[in-house]
C-alpha cells in the first residue's frame, strides 16, 4: 500500500511545481486537472436522477451524496490521468490536486454524516464548520511540514492506564477514530431505519425492535472496531468493565431496568404510540415510545415523561389496546312529568346527529336511577379517535341537548325542597 508523502517531500513538491511553471510540460497537467474535474461534473449529473431514485425521500437526498461523489470521482480521474501521464511527463500538480481532491471528499463526507445522524440545528452548521477547518488546518500543517512535529511531541507525551503506557497521540488517534466510526455505525443504522420503516409488511413493533437492536449492535461494534484499529489493547477495557458492572449493580440499575423494560413492551406490543392510556395516575395519547421513557400526552398539552418500568410493574389500563374506539358518557337529568320514552328517542337522535359519533355502535341512553330532583339518564356515545377531545365533545353534546330539550319543552330540574310547619299556627300565634 503507497504511503502518503512526507512534509519534505510534499515542500520538494511545491518547490518543483513552482519551477515547472516555466515549462510547457505543465499544460498537460493543467488540461489533464480540468478534463477531471470537467468529466466528474458531468458524470454527477448523470448520476443525479439514479440517486434519487435510490434515496428517495431520504433526509439528506441526492444533493448531499452528490456532494461527496463529485470530489472522489474527480480524484479517480485526476490518478487515471498522473498513470497515463507519468511515463513521459512530470505530475507533480496531478499529486497536489490529488491531496487536495482527498481533503476535500473528507470534509464533504464528515458534513453529511452528521447532515444524516443528527438534525439540522445551528450547532450542527458550526460543527460541520470545524470539521471543514480542522481538515483543513491539518493538510495546511502536513504541506507546511509542522504536522510531524506536533505528532512527534504528542507520542512523547504517555499516561499511565493500568500496567501500560499509552501515549497522548494513541488515545487522540482513538478518540477520532471512535468518533468516526460512530458517526458512520449511526448512519448505517438511519439507513437500516430508513428501509424497515418502508416495510410494510412488518409490524411496527417488529420494525422498531430490529431497528433499536441494529443500532445498538453497530455501535459497539463501531467502538470495539476503532479502538483495535488505532492498536489500543482491548483488554485495557477489563478494568472499565469491572466498574461499570459494579454501577449497574448500583447507580444504573434502575436505567439498565428502564431500557430492558422497553424492549419488553415493544416485543409484547402492549403499548403503540396513538393509544389512549393511564400510566400511574397519568391519564393520555402515547406520543413516543424511547428506550428509556414514554411520552405521554395530556389533555392539557402537557407531556408526562413515564420510566419504562413504571409501565410494566405497574397496571396499565390502555384504552385502545384491542379496540380503537372509546367510549363518551354525559350524565343527563329530567324533570318527572316528561314522557320517558319519547325523551330518550331525542337524546339519542341528537347524539347521532353530532359530528365524530360513531353511527355503530349506535349512541345508547340509559336510565340509571329515580333521584331525588329528577331522573337521572346516562348518555353513551362512541368515538374512533382516542386522541380526539372528549371534553370537546362533551361541550358539543350538551350544548346540543340543551338547545333540543329547549325546542320541545323538556325541563332539566333544579333541587326542591318542601317545608311542613309541624307546629298549628293557633299554637304559634299563643306562644
């Protein structure tokens, strides 16, 4: 495998470039660099429409793969060209726009790796800018010839980790590459992500499961595979793998619990997200289902944040478990004089008349009790949308019966009380 060149020789490079500038030579190197990167223009558009295809609606898109292709086929082609050209012309300027073309694709594919893992934020832009710099500074620092310099002075520099000796430019090179590899092992798990969510003929429990433990398999791999590739010796992790047992057994026990109970859920399917729940007192839509806690949204707009564990070592009455549809009940009172039959009729043609009643099952008035003040009459209405309002409807339903019992004369009473003098009022009027 060729190795990179050394600073004097990437110095003797600029040196030689410089003096070819008077040779003529130099104008198959100029013509051979825009033919390259003429060529990798046009064969970018020609593969645009093929790549979004693929994509699809992808997040990133065919734009910003086609960002990262238009350096790397133009540095195949400018190599193509130093192979033809260097047996009877120098290619000196074909090796630096080759170093450049490298950088370039570097900085164009770091950017839309975290274009592809993370959202598009101002943090992200700034992130993607010091990426951009940094490779940069570094070619600038190899071509200058203090990058080995820099290198030298942080492999001098060692720290004690158990019984070795790691150098600071060891554990540099492995914090970089760790954090390499991750971000490609989080884009492979978007694009497992990607293509499970398109499959229709999965549950989407299943889909949801297989994406999470593709994402957690990838990213120890990632890790594992980084640090072996920088020569870290791996059973240096046994001592970091003593105490973070001894913190499982401790401190993150209730978060190893939490994670555990939430694969759980998702491969017993006892909660979706839509479904209409009460978890420990909290009452609300399932808004999101994280590996660590659920979302759940209340009537208020406010989101209660649930531990996973609290879902499955507690009772969960979920209301749209077997059967979306949920049911509306209005508490309702009339006065006696009214005719029974002919009042429940219209309570529950009013019903089947409102908007979002369900026609089946059919709206149902049910005679609960001969109170003190009136009949009492419950309302039963069903819904299919568990999300929907239910004190909503609830308004919309009474202010629909009040105006109904208004058209047809029908009193909703009020408390009577009737009051007997038990004393004779001659007794009275003699006291």
């Amino acid at each position: 495998m060729a190795q990179a060149p050394s600073a004097n020789e990437v110095q003797s490079l600029i040196t030689a470039i410089a003096a070819d500038l008077r040779e003529p030579t130099l104008i198959w190197q100029i013509l051979a660099v825009l033919v390259a990167l003429a060529l990798a223009r046009g064969l970018n558009q020609w593969l645009r429409p093929r790549l979004e295809k693929v994509v699809g609606n992808w997040r990133v898109g065919a734009a910003g793969i086609e960002r990262v292709l238009f350096p790397v086929l133009a540095l195949l082609l400018v190599l193509i060209a130093k192979g033809a050209l260097i047996a009877w012309n120098p290619v000196r300027l074909l090796q630096l726009t080759a170093a450049l073309l490298v950088a370039m694709a570097i900085v164009r594919f770091a950017v839309l790796l975290l274009q592809t893992v993370f959202a598009d934020t101002p943090l992200l832009r700034a992130w993607a800018r010091a990426v951009a710099w940094t490779v940069w500074l570094g070619l600038a620092l190899h071509l200058t010839g203090v990058l080995p310099a820099i290198t030298g002075f942080l492999d001098e520099l060692t720290l004690p980790l158990g019984k070795h000796q790691v150098s600071l430019l060891l554990l540099l090179r492995g914090a970089i590459s760790v954090v390499v590899t991750l971000l490609v092992a989080m884009w492979i798990a978007r694009l497992i992500e990607h293509r499970l969510m398109r499959a229709q003929s999965l549950d989407m429990h299943v889909r949801i499961v297989f994406t999470k433990l593709a994402k957690a398999a990838l990213i120890l791999a990632a890790v594992l595979f980084a640090l072996s590739a920088v020569g870290l010796d791996l059973t240096l992790l046994s001592v970091f793998g003593g105490a973070l047992g001894v913190g499982l057994g401790f401190g993150l026990q209730k978060i190893a619990s939490n994670y555990v109970s939430g694969f759980i859920m998702l491969a017993e399917r006892s909660l979706s997200i839509g479904n209409s729940v009460v978890i420990d007192g909290r009452e609300g839509v399932v808004t999101k289902l994280s590996g660590r806690f659920i979302v759940v949204r209340n009537a208020d707009g406010t989101d209660a944040l649930i531990p996973n564990e609290t879902a499955i070592t507690n009772t969960v009455i979920n209301k749209s478990y077997s059967d979306n549809r949920a049911r509306v009940s209005l508490p309702l009172q009339i006065a006696y004089r009214h005719d029974l039959e002919d009042t429940i009729a219209l309570i529950e043609s009013v019903a089947r008349a409102q908007p979002g009643v369900l026609a089946e099952p059919s709206p149902v008035a049910l005679v609960t009790s001969f109170a003190e003040n009136g009949i009492d009459i419950e309302l039963w209405a069903w819904i299919d949308n568990p999300e929907a309002s239910r004190a909503l409807l609830r308004s919309d339903l009474y202010r629909a019966l009040w105006k109904a019992f208004g058209e047809h004369g029908i009193e909703v009473p009020y408390p009577q009380r009737e009051v007997r003098l038990i004393t004779p009022p001659e007794a009275a009027s003699k006291a």
